[in-house]
C-alpha cells in the first residue's frame, strides 16, 4: 500500500538517523567493490530517450497504392506480402525472434518458450492441444497445431505490433477478427506503442492482469502515482523506450537471458542495457551515499515498487485447479466475491485475486529455472512443487533482492510417472476437451497424445507455486519503502536470508558489544559532565 507522507526530521535528528543508517547499510557493503561514479551529471539526473516519439516518419503509408487492398476478411498474409515489398527483410528478422518461435535456445539446445515442454501454473501448457487459441497472441497467422509452417514468411503478422487504429484484433490461430479492415489498419502503422505491446503482454494467463500483476491494461491511463515512467503524468514513457529493439528483436528478459545483461540491446553513449534501470539513472543515482550502497545487493525494484496490482485491476494469486468441472444444471458457471472478482468459474476452478500486493523478496541473479513436462519430479514433504525457483544467494556477486509476484496453484499431475502433465482444456463438447467434456482423464490423455508424451491413466493434483520478476509499476520516489521497513524484526525482508540485517537480526555478541559501547559512551559524557560542573571552566 502507497505510505503516508513522513514529517521532516529536525537536522540534528536527521543527521542521527543518517549516521545509523550508515551501520545498518554496512552487511550489504561490506563484500562489494566501491560503487561506480556515476555517468551522468550529477547524482539522480537522467535524460529519457524516447524512441517512439523521437523517430521521424519518412512514409505516409496511406498513399501506398499496395496498401488500399482490398483485403478478403481475415487474410493477414495478403498484408504482409503488401508490405514485404518495401520491407523486404522485416520478415526474415521476425522469424528469428522468441515472439516468433515460441522457443529460445540455451547451451545449445530447443526447450525454453511457450512452444516447448514447459510448464506453468495458470493455462498449463499450450502444447496439449491449446495451441489455436492460445495463438491469439502470436505473432503469426495460422498457428494451429506443431503443423504450422515457421519458415512461411507471408504467415507473420505485422499488423499486431504496428496498428495504430486500436481496432486490429486477433482470433484463434492468430487470424484477424473477420470484422477488421484490414486496409485502412494497413495504411496506418506505425511504431509499436504500449496498447500494441499490452493487447497480450497485458493479458497473460488469459486475463487482463491474471499473470504478471505488475503489467495490465490500467497502465495505459494510469496516473503517476501507479506507474511514474509511463503515466502520462509522469515521464510518458513508451514500452520501446526501455525495450530498444534491433532488426525487430526486442530487448528484454526471456528464460534464458536475463533483462539487466550487458549483451542486451543499447542506445549509443550507455554502458547498459536499457533493462538496466542504471542506464538511465545511473549506478549511483541518489544524494544519500547509503542508498547508493544499497543498489550493490538491492534491486531499485525492491525499494520503489511497494506494492504490485496498483491499478483498478486485481491480479490473480491462486488457481485452483482441482476445484474446477463444478456444474449447475449439466453446465458450467460462474461466482464473484463481495468485490466483483471472480471467486469461481467451472472452467478454471476457484480463485483468488488481489490489489495492492506486496511482493515477495527473493536472492536473484537474473537466472530462473523451470519445469519441463518430461522431469521427474519428486513432490517435497510440505507438497508444494515450486516450478521456477530462482537462483541467487548473498555471496553470488550477481544477485541483488528482488521483488516477485508469488503465484500459487493446484495443478494435475501424474502419480506413476511423477511428472506434470499437459491437458486438453480449450475445445468444445466431444472434442475430448476438459471445458467441452469435462472429464480430467480424457482431458490429459488426448493432451499428452497431441504431445508425444506418455502419461500412466492415472492422475491428481500437486500444489505448486511460481515466482514472477516485479518490474513494472514504478512508483513515484515519495512512495519508495521506508528503512524501518526492512531493517525490523518482521520486516520485508525477514525471510531474505544468507545475511546479517541489523534491526531485524540479534546475536549475543554483537548486542552486547553494542550495549556495552553506549553504556561506557553515557558513563564518558555523564564523568565530563560532572568534572566540568564541579570543575568550572579555567
């Protein structure tokens, strides 16, 4: 929740608090090499490129004869052959992109991406059967079944990413809505803007704000104290702005690199990625040289986002799917809790959905681990399943404290094998589907068969849980987390741990040490006093 306003310290007070604010800060410092000076001039001051704005347009694209079509209902690769013949290698450069195949590389090897054997705690998997409606938000046309043609180069879609109308909207398969003109969208494209990025990043797990809690659709009127880099009261920032992109592959975090890395992409005359929040701000962007310390072990995120969901839009917490398949009169349905927000819906189960979360803090160092559907998982004794533990500890020099959105669920799972499994969800009554049917068993076994994967008959349901980075929603440097709220027992960061945390941390020793140095620092001032008293001043 946004903190009350705090009242001026008085400056022998302030200069008290600063001064013990320097011991608390020592545990993190004292393992780090000397923070960098600064890169811009002074401490805190920042330029913002704004890519979008500050890009010339150098073609009026409603003149392109090519461009007025007309265009038969739905047939995106008729556009994109349209535009192909001016951007003759805009195609090429998309296939090799991750919004584009779905799957990225690491040591060498296919598996990490939308398209692969992973698995997750909301939708499941895609690879179940899933795909054509999970492939709204591809962008491609036609991405039906692992039949799809990736090397087609007519079957991208350049529409999504460049419509500047707001009425391009995309189907099953990742079709066009039938009702879109698609040539007067085509005559009006233009740079990505955040309405392009949101129409799926926006609405991952299914849902406005379901998955990620820091990313909805409120951003795009949001006012400065939800989000103070792209509310237009604040700095209007683009999604661009900081995800610079080159040869359409656009910088950002993926499973396998993560946002901060240096081999991200950069604008000319920065030493970081613009994931970086140093490339714009510096790595030592506050007056305090305390703060400053700080950043060494502690993510800007950690302080300056309090808390995620701060829109008018709840984000999704926990999905039940055990509960689900609940009928009323042979058909499914729906409840809303006393705030409007779905408590229960047959297709997904129970629900549970929050505003103004505050984040779990977690050791990161950029890497996550994931779940694939072929590992053998053996289920802890508290039964939870945690499917993307992050990896990082205080003595890993490239791990800072993170926040995270802390998402839990019930999901299937096959007992025999001990493996996740992929079920069919999304089809209609017959099909085999669970929200046609609703039938669990014959749900995972047509899933894993449209997998390739075995699955033993038998099933039931694991608890589990996933971490997702917080890094959207910045709030305004007012609003940043107090000391106290950390360094306290109980604190923010009391299950941080590998560290000594003075304030929320006690040893014998050190208490004592510290009990004693007051105690002959009293006896020190009270004798002074005394012989200065009875003395007199010569």
């Amino acid at each position: 929740m946004p903190h009350p306003p705090r009242r001026p310290s008085p400056p022998l007070l302030r200069r008290a608090l600063q001064t013990l604010l320097g011991l608390l800060a020592l545990p993190l410092a004292l393992a780090q090499e000397p923070a960098a000076p600064p890169p811009t001039a002074g401490h805190g001051s920042y330029t913002i490129v704004h890519v979008a704005k500050s890009r010339r347009q150098t073609a009026d694209h409603s003149k392109f004869k090519i461009l007025k079509g007309p265009f038969k209902d739905s047939d995106g690769p008729a556009v994109t052959r349209a535009c192909l013949t001016c951007h003759m290698k805009a195609a090429e450069q998309v296939m090799a992109t991750s919004h584009w195949t779905w799957n990225i590389a690491k040591d060498g090897k296919d598996g990490f991406g939308k398209s692969t054997l992973l698995v997750n705690n909301y939708c499941i998997s895609i690879i179940g059967g899933n795909t054509e409606s999970c492939a709204r938000c591809h962008a491609g046309y036609g991405f039906k079944d692992k039949g799809f043609d990736f090397t087609k180069q007519e079957n991208v879609d350049c529409l999504v990413c460049h419509d500047t109308t707001g009425d391009y909207e995309k189907e099953k398969a990742g079709w066009p809505n039938p009702g879109v003109t698609l040539a007067e969208v085509a005559q009006k494209v233009g740079p990505p803007s955040n309405r392009n990025c949101g129409v799926c990043h926006f609405f991952g797990g299914g849902g406005d704000a379901t998955k990620h809690g820091d990313l909805d659709d409120t951003i795009l009127k949001a006012p400065r104290a939800e989000d103070v880099h792209m509310s237009k009261q604040g700095a209007g920032m683009d999604c661009i702005d900081c995800h610079a992109s080159d040869a359409h592959k656009v910088g950002g975090p993926n499973y396998v690199v993560p946002a901060d890395r240096r081999e991200q992409a950069k604008f000319a005359g920065e030493s970081v990625s613009r994931m970086s929040c140093a490339a714009c701000h510096s790595d030592s962007p506050h007056k305090s040289y305390i703060l400053n310390r700080h950043y060494q072990k502690v993510a800007c995120q950690t302080c300056h986002i309090p808390a995620y969901a701060r829109g008018t839009l709840p984000t999704n917490t926990f999905w039940d799917w055990a509960s689900a398949g609940r009928l009323k009169n042979g058909r499914g349905y729906k409840e809303e809790d006393a705030n409007g927000y779905e408590k229960y819906n047959s297709i997904h189960g129970e629900m549970i959905w929050a505003r103004n979360v505050r984040p779990s803090y977690v050791w990161y160092n950029g890497t996550l681990k994931f779940t694939r559907l072929t590992d053998r998982i053996n289920v802890p004794a508290d039964g939870r399943v945690i499917l993307n533990p992050a990896e990082g500890s205080y003595t890993d020099p490239n791990a800072k404290i993170w926040p995270f959105k802390f998402h839990e669920a019930t999901q299937p799972f096959d007992p025999i094998l001990k493996r996740f499994v992929a079920p069919y969800t999304a089809g209609s009554k017959g099909s085999g589907a669970y929200w046609g049917d609703w039938d669990w068993n014959v749900a995972i076994r047509k899933g894993m068969d449209t997998a390739g994967l075995p699955y033993s008959g038998q099933f039931s349901f694991v608890k589990t849980s996933m971490l997702w980075p917080v890094t959207h929603m910045v709030a305004p440097k007012e609003q940043a987390l107090a000391c106290v709220e950390c360094h306290k027992r109980n604190g923010l960061l009391a299950q941080v741990p590998g560290f000594y945390l003075l304030g929320r941390d006690h040893g014998a020793g050190v208490d004592l040490l510290g009990f004693g140095v007051i105690l002959l620092t009293i006896l020190g001032v009270g004798i002074h006093g005394f012989i200065r008293t009875t003395q007199g001043r010569h």
